[in-house]
C-alpha cells in the first residue's frame, strides 16, 4: 500500500476513537461482580493474561513507575475480590511479592519517573491504598511516601473550595478517588454524562456502578459499549481527540488535496459543528468539559482548513502567565501552551503580540536549556518538542534552534529516536519537526532524515507502546499511526 492510500484508510477509520485497554480501567470493571456477572468476569479473564513476568501489571514495554503501580495496586485488589480459580489466587501470591518490590523502592522511584505522574494518581492512590491495607495485600503505609499521599490528596481537594464534584470540572473523570467514605464531595445529581459515563472513564463509572448507584443502568450500558476482547481503554469515546491530531498531522504534509478530500471534508464538519464560540471544545463529543488543549489544536486544524472559528475561544483560557488547559489544573501543560501558541499564529497574531509573548516566556521557563521541553500527558520529549518546533518554525525561530540540534544528535545509529527505547511514534515526531525546519529554511543533515524514514518505513506498524499519559500509560493508535503516516509523507 502506497502512502496516501494508507492516509486515506486511516481518514477512513476515525470514529470514537481507537485506544489500548488499559489494566488499571479493567481492574475497576473486573471488581463489578454480581452487578454485572459477565462484564465482570470477562475483564477478570483479560487482566489474568495480562500480568507480566516478575508478577506485576502495567505497560509492557517499559517500567514508568506510577504506571506499574496504580496497574499493579488495582488489578491485585480486583483478583483478590473476584479471583474464581486456584490460578487466579496464584497470580496473587505472585502480585504480592511484586507489589512489596514496587512498595519498597517508592520513595526513589516515583521522584525517578522524569515526566511525573499519571492523571489523579496522588488523589487515587490513597483511596487504593487504604483498601489495600485493609484487606492485607500490602502492610500498614504510615510514615511511607504511600501514607503521604494522604496529605496531598487533601490539600488538592481543597482547591474545590466547597464545590461539589460535578461532570463540569475535569475532577469528576477520577471520582473513584473519593472512595466510600467521600460519596458527599460528589454532585450526583449533575455528574453522570449523557452517555452514561462519569468523566468518559471507565475506571470513574465502574466505581460509580458499584459504590454510588449500584447496578445503575446507564453506568453499565457504557461500560458494555466500550469493551473489547474483555478490557476497556483509559477513555472513550476520544472522538474530538482522534479527529482533531489526526487533521492536524496530515495538514503538516502539504498534500492534502491528494487524500480523499469528502472524508476530510466530513471530519472538519465534525470538528466544527462541536466547536463552542464561547469554551471551544473538550476531548470528546457532548463531554461537559471543555480544555486548552483540545481548543488549541482544533483551532489550528480549522484555520488551515478554511474555517473561521472564534479566538474568544481561545483567549478564554489564558491566565496571568500562561493558557491552561483544566480548571484547577496545578501544573500547566507545556503542550497545551505550544497548541496555543499555535492556534494564535494561525489566527494571524504576531509574534510580539502580548499573549503570544505570554506564552514563549513560558515556554522559556519550561525548557530544558531551550534545547528539549517535556509535558504531563506524554512520557516522551519527543512529542512536545516536536509540536514546539513544527509551531515556532518560520515564527519564533530561536525557540526551535537548539531543540533542532537536540533532536539531531539524540538520534540512534539505526536512524530511529526513543526516548526510552526505539519507537516509530518517537521517529515519527522527529522526522515531523526536521522536515518542516527544514521546509521554513533551516538545516537539517540529509543523513538524519534518510536513515530516521528508511527505519520508520520498517518499523510503522503496531502495537505501539502505551506513552501517553492518563490514569495510566496508554496509545491512541489512530493518533499515533498518523503521525506516522504524516511523517513518511514529508520524507519519503
């Protein structure tokens, strides 16, 4: 298959969002039980397969240290519930010995995970923790960097400052860290979604079909719509989400009038017609929380397509010093600000402009020497200093020069980049930036972008490893093979 019949399959399977399951969302599913016999036991049976060898769960790929643990602490929690065979108590012996290596080197390990931690993990862990003690899987945590946690998950639940957890604030997405003595934090009038779900999550409505409403009928007619070969993803649906990266990496191309231009045309009109003039848009259709984020990049992809949408949108995220992405976020999204600055310069705003300037003082401040810059929901540099090259390229040059020799001399002998090891996404990201520095007039080595496309042309096809972050690591296929496709686009 040539490169644009590939572009053009891929334009053709967008949807609701193509995603990994994920161990730590199918542990919630797996504990459901007698509310839901078969939903239950047929993700008892995919978290059995999963366990790794040295007994542990989480991203097979590699050890990123929150993942292992909040993947390892559920799904031992859910066997231990409802383990049904002599084999599945077997894998609890075996995950209890994991978890006490995990338990043991935490205070080091989760200050060692170089780009922080999964999405809610300091409000869900003591949840879990507790529940873990309580049934003996791991010994009392008092005075542990686990038992810490505690103090943490208080001072964030502070910031609600009396509001009532509703499917308005992105929090709702891990309501299960309320627990069972913390059902009043939540609004249960005003926090289920149409769909059925709480927050898009798996994890979220499982805890909500068997805690808060047990059995509840919505709850679960979700749970069963989202399931696959007996697991579930991180969220779904992420139809905005997939439409919205996948445009946008085939927009860098320059070869869109090549590509089946109705399937475009259908996608755009998705993108538009959820499109908010006052709040933008969220990950996902008729979810009730809009972001920076997704905003900045449906903005971007509209403005090169041809769309007119309202840069109020845009501006209703900026803060004092930077754009956010959620309310009550504590730490800024470097690539939520990149994806900002972005839809600003499609917008036509200079680059003196003040919220432009906002936002490369960030930028800035965030970098590491100005030659890479990391971000929370992605555990590669790669990615975020990808999008800040292909963004500042021909409009703040300086901010892409070193990132653009970063990138050159981190690059493997076998023409491949990876930050923890060799990966086509990460290669992808790469080639992407490269190329279009290269396009708006700087240089880039031919060498580096031969050897980088000749490995991605034999190594582009799946399973990708889980990178990006949520409650635990987790890969948008779709997401990720189009920047693969865009990348080979470019090169080849």
């Amino acid at each position: 298959m040539n490169i644009i019949d590939a572009a053009n399959e891929l334009l053709g399977e967008i949807g609701p969002g193509k995603m990994s399951n994920t161990v730590y969302d199918t542990a919630w599913v797996a504990m459901l039980g007698e509310i839901d016999w078969e939903l239950s036991n047929s993700a008892l049976e995919w978290l059995s397969l999963k366990q790794l060898p040295d007994g542990s769960w989480g991203n097979n790929s590699l050890s990123y240290y929150h993942d292992r643990l909040i993947c390892t602490l559920t799904a031992m929690l859910a066997l231990s519930k409802r383990g049904r065979r002599a084999y599945d108590q077997h894998q609890v012996e075996r995950g209890r010995d994991a978890i006490e290596k995990i338990i043991s080197g935490a205070t080091s390990n989760l200050a060692a995970d170089p780009y922080g931690v999964t999405v809610g993990f300091e409000l869900i862990v003591p949840t879990l923790t507790a529940e873990a003690e309580a049934v003996g899987l791991i010994p009392s945590q008092q005075g542990r960097i686990l038992g810490r946690l505690q103090n943490q998950r208080v001072r964030k639940l502070s910031l609600l400052n009396g509001k009532k957890i509703s499917r308005f604030l992105t929090v709702a997405h891990s309501s299960e860290m309320v627990g069972s003595d913390g059902l009043n934090l939540l609004d249960l009038e005003n926090l289920q979604e149409a769909n059925g779900s709480i927050g898009y999550s798996p994890s979220a409505t499982a805890f909500f079909a068997l805690k808060v409403k047990p059995g509840d009928p919505a709850a679960l007619g979700y749970l069963n719509s989202i399931k696959h070969d007996g697991g579930v993803p991180n969220v779904a649906p992420i139809d905005v989400f997939e439409c919205a990266w996948t445009l946008w990496n085939l927009s860098l191309t320059g070869q869109v009038n090549e590509l089946d231009l109705a399937l475009v045309q259908k996608h755009l009109k998705f993108l538009f017609d959820n499109w908010n003039d006052r709040t933008g848009v969220g990950f996902a259709a008729n979810y009730s929380a809009h972001d920076g984020d997704d905003t900045g990049l449906v903005f971007d992809v509209l403005k090169r397509f041809g769309y007119h949408p309202s840069l109020s949108a845009m501006l209703a995220y900026e803060e004092s010093d930077s754009f956010r992405c959620f309310a009550l976020e504590a730490n800024p999204s470097v690539s939520a600000n990149i994806h900002a600055l972005g839809a600003l310069r499609q917008a036509g705003l200079s680059v003196d402009h003040g919220a432009v300037q906002k936002i490369l003082r960030f930028l800035e401040s965030r970098g590491h020497s100005n030659t890479f810059w990391a971000d929370k929901w992605h555990i590669s540099p790669y990615y975020a200093t990808s999008h800040l090259i292909i963004t500042c390229a021909g409009f703040a040059d300086e901010f892409a020069v070193k990132a653009v020799n970063w990138m050159c001399e981190t690059q493997k002998p076998n023409g491949s980049w990876g930050y923890y090891m060799p990966t086509a996404e990460e290669t992808a990201y790469c080639l992407q930036a490269l190329a279009i520095w290269e396009k708006s007039g700087g240089k880039v080595p031919k060498p580096v972008i031969e050897r980088g496309a000749k490995w991605l042309v034999d190594n582009m096809d799946t399973p990708y490893p889980a990178l990006w972050i949520g409650k635990c690591l987790y890969s948008p296929d779709l997401v990720i093979r189009s920047s693969i496709i865009s990348a080979l686009m470019l090169t080849t």
